[in-house]
C-alpha cells in the first residue's frame, strides 16, 4: 500500500510517500513558510533527484495540491497519478483522555482534535489544518491520525494522576498523558523483536531537543516523563523540565511577568540554553566542554575568563541531563521490577555518544557493562546497534526511530479492514 505520511505544522508540511510493502521511501519532502512571504518546497525521490523552489502557497490544502503534484511530476516524482495514494496518515500530537490508538480520521474524530487544543495549542490547531487540506485535495482517500500520547493510554491511574483535588481531576481532565508515544512504540516493538521473549522490561530513552524517557513492559507503557504538557521531565533543549511547582510563583512575583511570559520562558529560555547561557544544540554544548566555540552564536564568549565559565556552565548542563535519565532509569527498573534494556533513540539519543557514556557509566548495580569504545564511534548512522557487552545483564542498545513508518503501518492496518 502506498502510504502519504503528513506531520503538520502551523506554517510547514512534511511529508513522505512509503510503500508499505517494502516499508520504501519513495519521496520525502518539507513545505515550508506556508500562507506567509517566500513559501517554498523542498523535495527529494529515493534515487537521490531532488528540488527546492520558492511556491505561493496560502494555506495547507494549496500546499497539500502542490506535494501531490511534486509526487506525479515526470522528472521528480515516484507515481503516475493521485489516485495511487491509496491512504494519508496524519501525526496528530495530542488525543487527550479520549483516543487511545490511531484510528480512521471521522467528524467525531475531528471534534476530538479540536477538543484538545487546550491540551496542545501550539500542535493540534496545525494537524487540522493539515487533515482539512488533504481532505480537500483527495476526498475520496481514507485518512487515519496517529496520536503520540496513544501509545501512553496503558498507564495505571497510579502513575497518571496527579495528587489534585479529584474532581478536578476528572472533570479538567488534568492527568500525566506523554509524549513522543509513536517513537516509543517503534523502538519497542523492535526492541521487543531482538529479545524475543515474554513480559520484557525495557526503557526507551527518546532525547533530542524534545526529551522523554518511557518505561515499557511486554509492549505496554507503564510510566513516562512527560506529564500533562510536552514541558514535563527531563532537560531539553530549551525547556527546562521538572521543577519545584512553587518555582513558578516565586519567578513571577520577583520578575513581575505574568502566566503568558513564565510560559514562554519555561519553553523557550531554559534546558541547555539556560544553563549554559550559550546555545541550546548539545552539539555546541558537547564542543564547548572542550574548549570549542561557534562564535556566530549569540551567547558565544569573548575573552578567555568567559570562555572557561562558559565551558563550565556546558558541562553542567550536559551533567544534570544523564543524571536526570539515570535516576528515570533506575526508578522504572524498580517498578518493572526488573529490566532487559536500554534504547537510546532521537536526535542525542542517536548521535551523542557523550551523553550515552555518562548515563551507562556506574550502573553496575544494574548489570549494565557497554562497550564505550564502540558507543564513541557510533553516531550518525541508520542502523541498530549493540553497545552492550557479553556480560551486560542489560542489553544497551542505540535504535534508530523511525516515526513515519510507525505511522504508514498503523495507516496500511487501519484502512485494509475497509
């Protein structure tokens, strides 16, 4: 089945076209600047042909009509005609306490996305846009949304409830609901494969600029950091993660900045960016922990005095990072009463052998023994790879996510039951 995979943003459209047959990539591709000033597209096939020009595209059903176009084009497309397209899935981030697995794209179901706006304003809004436009350009296409906090939907309510009032609890609707649950079910599933056993204890440790950490047992979620925002956790990017709640108050009181701007700033202004003062890539943290500077960052240091606090100030970030996923290992292993492996995926998850070296180290008590030679060379690749030992009694892996063929495999077994 030929699979257009959409993850819609308020002004971008990524997309790919997967032949779920052979789980191929036939094309992938971003629109971007939609409904502003430059919009443009940049599209690539698998043999490698790409483009990237500037398009007026006004809103998301023009973008859509210019993707299908780009599909069928002689030069740079992959198939014959629209009709090809045999199903659409759509990433759609939050489902609330009301969807618990992807599912055929309904008015019902729309209502419910709208419904979660509150949820995740700065998400949902975009993927209705996205879902509308592919509605309008294929009508007659069946569309399936896949939600990140569905994989989550396992949880007790021992691990979702938070310790409010319980009326308002259940009527606000205020509850622990995850995020990144498509990846989370991806590197599990294939976790799952090379274990090949029954009742397997696993934690998948999704970091990248957005970071949460999931403890998953026989295939099911039995706690995961990020709570009722993507906010929760541990330190991103620029989020700065769990906090004391009485934090909040006391900066808004002392700074006089009201709900909007301590919003902002816990998003924006914190994680890597905060602690360093210099930038929120932990590329760039990593560097400067050695003494290295991208000196056309903003924050980058000046004199030698500078330069060493920065280092410091890098270092400490990096540091409060793998502190934060080794206790958020170490606590689900407890209530998994035991665990089988570790799964490090994402942007850092995949690509910083730093980080996974500080995690893994002086977690014997764990059984946990990698190889840190072959974890420093691994990085930047597409494949599976073993980091642990013969000994380890814990497999560490670092698994390559893959959340668009999570969702054309949920999309391909949605729409052949119809």
């Amino acid at each position: 089945m030929k699979v257009l995979v959409v993850n819609a943003g308020s002004s971008s459209l990524k997309y790919q076209l997967m032949d779920t047959t052979t789980e191929e990539v036939l094309a992938k591709g971003i629109c971007e600047r939609i409904g502003m000033a430059g919009s443009l597209i940049d599209h690539k096939k698998a043999d490698g042909t790409k483009i990237k020009k500037e398009i007026p595209m006004t809103d998301h059903s023009v973008a859509t009509e210019i993707v299908v176009n780009m599909l069928t084009d002689k030069e740079y497309g992959c198939i014959s005609s629209m009709d090809e397209i045999e199903a659409v899935g759509h990433r759609v981030v939050h489902g609330g306490p009301y969807i618990s697995e992807s599912c055929l794209v309904t008015d019902e179901v729309m209502d419910i996305i709208e419904k979660c706006i509150e949820f995740a304003p700065l998400h949902n809004p975009a993927h209705i846009m996205g879902i509308k436009g592919c509605q309008k350009v294929m009508p007659n296409t069946p569309q399936v949304a896949v939600f990140d906090t569905a994989f989550h939907q396992t949880m007790q309510p021992k691990a979702y409830t938070y310790a409010l009032p319980i009326k308002m609890v259940e009527e606000d609707h205020i509850r622990r609901y995850g995020m990144h649950g498509t990846s989370h079910k991806f590197v599990s599933q294939e976790m799952n494969k090379i274990l090949n056993k029954e009742d397997s204890k696993i934690v998948t440790c999704h970091i990248g600029n957005g970071s949460s950490i999931s403890a998953v047992r026989d295939g099911k979620v039995v706690d995961t950091s990020m709570g009722f925002t993507p906010l929760d956790g541990v330190e991103m990017g620029t989020r700065c993660g769990s906090i004391d709640p009485a934090i909040v108050p006391y900066i808004m009181k002392k700074y006089n900045i009201g709900v909007d701007e301590i919003t902002d700033f816990m998003n924006k202004k914190c994680g890597f960016l905060g602690v360093s003062g210099y930038s929120s890539d932990s590329r760039d943290i990593e560097a400067a922990i050695l003494g290295k500077f991208n000196d056309e960052l903003p924050g980058a240091p000046k004199t030698d005095e500078e330069k060493a606090i920065t280092t410091k100030h890098a270092q400490l970030a990096a540091d409060i990072l793998a502190f934060q996923v080794k206790k958020y290992i170490g606590s689900y292993s407890a209530i998994m009463n035991g665990l089988d492996a570790i799964v490090f995926t994402a942007g850092m998850g995949e690509n910083n052998p730093e980080l996974r070296d500080r995690v893994c180290r002086d977690m014997e008590f764990l059984g946990i023994d990698i190889d840190f030679e072959l974890n420093a060379k691994t990085l930047r690749q597409p494949n599976t790879v073993e980091l642990s030992t013969p000994k380890s009694k814990v497999k560490v892996y670092v698994l390559p996510t893959n959340e668009e063929l999570m969702i054309a495999r949920d999309t391909e077994a949605i729409v052949s039951k119809l």
